[in-house]
C-alpha cells in the first residue's frame, strides 16, 4: 500500500506515487494508434535493430520445444511477433500490459500478421501479475520499465513468474550517451525535436515531452544493474548500443 506523501518522478515533475500510472495511461492512451509509427520516426528506424539485439539474446528454440514468453508493457506485441517468428512451433507469447488502447492495436496486429493463434494479450500491472509463480521461461521487456511507479516491484515479479533456468531481459533508454559531441546531439534532438514531432505526427506534443524526460530520469545501467541483483536475479549483465543511447540488461533465475 503507498504511504501518503511518498512521491515518484513523472518525467521532471515530482507527483503522489498513486498518480504516476494513472498519468503514464493517458500518454499512451493518446498516442496508442501511432505509437510504432512515432517509434521509427523518432529513432531513425533503430529501435527495429536494437529490438533484434534483444531476439537474438533470447534466441528462443527452433524446435518444437515448449517455450513460455512472456512480454510485459508490450502492448502493441511488437517483441512478441518478433519472438514468435524467430521461434519454432513450441513458442506461445503471453503480451501483459495496463493500458487497453496499446493492446487493442497489439490484437489487431495479431490477426492481421495471422500471429493470433501463439500470441495472446492480456491486460495487467507490472507491479502485481496476475500470473502464478514460475509460468514462464523468458520475461522481456521492452522501453517500457522506466515507466513503472515502483521499479523494485516490477523487479521481483518477474523473477517470480520466472522458472528456473528463466531469463530476464530488459531494453531501456540510458540517461546520458557515452560518446562526446553525440551526447549534445542527442539533448538537442531529444528536448527540441521530438516533442513538436509528437505534435505533427500524434496531435500531442506533451506525451512525448515527458518520454523524453522519462529517460533522463532513469537510473544509469550500472544502477540499474544492482536493482536487477537485488531482485534476486543471477549473471546480471549488460551491454550499451549506438553510444550508449540503449541497454541491453539480462539476468537469469538460477
């Protein structure tokens, strides 16, 4: 239960922990139906390569093998499809995410890609799944965790939903890149770009504004490598791509 007067970020802005999620589905209930569309504009077409990072270190079987994935904050079931089509005919998706608008999109998507029969969208918090314990072999995640209230819960369940042997995999925004003259590049491109590309594309400019500042609020990959740990996991890792503007985090259930 939250306390009263505890507070978390919401972008730059300070605000009762119990409103955070409430804010965060309004941003994606307005931006739900251009989500993907803003996603390559605003990346350049790169978060299709970082996404393929993130298949290629699940590397799910080819085989018949049953195997359980489950995506969390994947509403549009972008990770999901892109899993489901790497794998053989044992793989079954599960696409957990609390905004209904973004998994309207990700069903419409599934039967349009004829991906309906191992893909399946269920509506759901990170912080509490409503799934039993050790029910999946994999748990991704996916430029979605910085948007959680309480980081630390969404942590420890999926390592609870995770069975032995599972692995957590986690892509997020770093708050700063590690490359110079690219670092100035990208505040410039982030605060002054897309935000008004928001406004073009979506009609709404202060959603992106915040996913922007959003990133600039989550803890470094380091940091957020010690929350991982602390959540239990084992041979937590990670990797930076294009400068250090994306993570790649992992970690195993052992």
């Amino acid at each position: 239960m939250d306390r009263p007067g505890q507070t978390t970020h919401f972008g730059f802005r300070d605000v009762p922990l119990g409103d955070k999620q409430t804010l965060v589905n309004e941003v994606f209930h307005s931006v739900a139906t251009r989500y993907d569309l803003m996603n390559d504009l605003m990346s350049g077409g790169l978060h299709r390569v970082w996404k393929a990072l993130l298949i290629n270190a699940l590397d799910p079987p080819r085989t018949d093998q049953p195997f359980a994935l489950l995506d969390v904050a994947g509403g549009t079931g972008d990770i999901a499809f892109r899993a489901a089509r790497a794998a053989g005919h044992g793989f079954h998706a599960t696409v957990c995410d609390i905004n209904t608008d973004m998994l309207e999109v990700g069903r419409a998507r599934a039967v349009k890609n004829h991906l309906d029969d191992r893909v399946v969208f269920a509506e759901g918090n990170a912080e509490a799944l409503a799934f039993p314990d050790r029910a999946f072999d994999a748990y991704t995640i996916a430029f979605g965790i910085r948007n959680v209230p309480r980081i630390d819960l969404a942590l420890s369940e999926a390592y609870r939903v995770l069975r032995h042997g599972g692995r957590f995999l986690c892509l997020e925004f770093s708050p700063a890149v590690d490359v110079p003259g690219l670092d100035r590049l990208y505040e410039l491109f982030s605060f002054k770009v897309i935000p008004p590309l928001g406004r073009v594309v979506t009609g709404d400019a202060e959603s992106y504004q915040y996913l922007v500042e959003s990133i600039r609020r989550f803890p470094r990959p380091n940091a957020f490598a010690d929350m991982i740990r602390a959540a239990g996991f084992s041979r937590v890792s990670w990797q930076s791509f294009s400068g250090g503007i994306v993570a790649l985090h992992s970690g195993w259930r052992l």
